[in-house]
C-alpha cells in the first residue's frame, strides 16, 4: 500500500481528480505546524503499491470517465 502525500495547488488538486485519484485528509500529526499558503493545500493520495507505474503509464493523462 503506498501514499503520496504533499502540497498541491489547487489547479494540481483539479487535475489529479480528473485522472481519478482520490484525496484525503493527511494525518493531523503530519501537517501540525506547516505554512501552507492560501493557494495549496496538503493531501494525501492512495496509490496502491506501484507508484512508478501509476505515475508513469498510459493512464496518466486520461481522464477517467
């Protein structure tokens, strides 16, 4: 099981959902104390265990219907 968790600016956060990935609420503990600017926002994505594929295949730029 893998996640990828970080900053994304809204736009990202658009495109990433358009593709079909699903965002979360990261753990409280993991943005306690981050500077997080009003265009961003912290996520946290599961991606199931092969990120290099999910990141690099064909799937990548199509929009999941």
């Amino acid at each position: 099981m893998a996640w990828i968790m970080g900053h994304v600016t809204k736009k990202e956060l658009q495109k990433l959902k358009k593709i079909g990935w699903e965002d979360e609420n990261p753990p409280k503990e993991l943005v306690k104390g981050l500077d997080i600017e009003e265009s961003e926002s912290y996520r946290a994505f599961f991606v199931d265990n092969d990120v290099f594929k999910i990141m690099t295949g064909n799937d990548w730029e199509k929009v999941k219907e």
